[in-house]
C-alpha cells in the first residue's frame, strides 16, 4: 500500500507559475498526474517512469508544464508554466506499476491539491 500526499495548490494569476509536489510512502514506478475540474472527467496530464527517463504529456500541457521526480525523497513534481484559466482543477497524484496515460493503469492516488487560475 502507497500513500500519497499532494501539496503545492493555490491561486495564481494566468500567467503565472506553481509548482506541485507529491510525496509517497514508499518506492514506486510509474507516477503521474491527473486533474479533474468542476463537471468533468479526470484527465491525464503527465507521467514518468522510475528513471526519469521516460516522460508523457497531455497536448494541452506540453510545453508548459514538466514532469519530474526525486527518487531518494520518493518525491514526484509538477512544474506548471504560463498557466491558463483552463487549468484549474484539482490535480491528482497517482501512482502505477507501469507507465500509463489511462486513469485505469493506476492503483494508488492522492487526495488532490487545488490550482486556481484566475484571469
């Protein structure tokens, strides 16, 4: 069983900058992030492998946003750039045995952290 903590959330300007953070309980493999906001499906937006290696985007976030992970502080990260009023959600850290873009691939999640973009 892995838990897993979010922080980092707020309101930012459109424009602005955040930085998530997820912590785990123990060691895992694949880890991403997901977002559902008010009305809507949860929605992949990012993942990585144990290395660092190997990294996915959704189309609306690549550019913007980076993926990254510290394996010695089982710390996963969200780098959020030039963000946009479409980007507040509540973001999800997840946790996987693999690297997935499908909610479904992932067997552990955090209690979400939100982020506001207001214009």
């Amino acid at each position: 069983q892995v838990q897993l903590v979010e922080s980092g959330g707020g309101l930012v300007q459109v424009g602005g900058s955040l930085r998530l953070s997820c912590k785990a309980s123990g060691r895992t493999f694949g880890m991403g992030w997901f977002r559902q906001a008010p009305g809507m499906e949860r929605e992949f937006v990012a993942a990585i492998n144990w290395s660092g290696g190997s990294t996915l985007y959704a189309d609306s976030v690549k550019g913007r946003f980076t993926i990254s992970r510290e394996n010695a502080k089982n710390t996963l990260y969200l780098l959020m750039n030039t963000l946009k009023p479409e980007d507040t959600a509540v973001y999800y850290c997840a946790a996987s045995n693999r690297l997935g873009v499908v909610r479904t691939e992932y067997d552990y999640w955090g209690q979400g952290t939100q982020v506001t973009v207001s214009s």
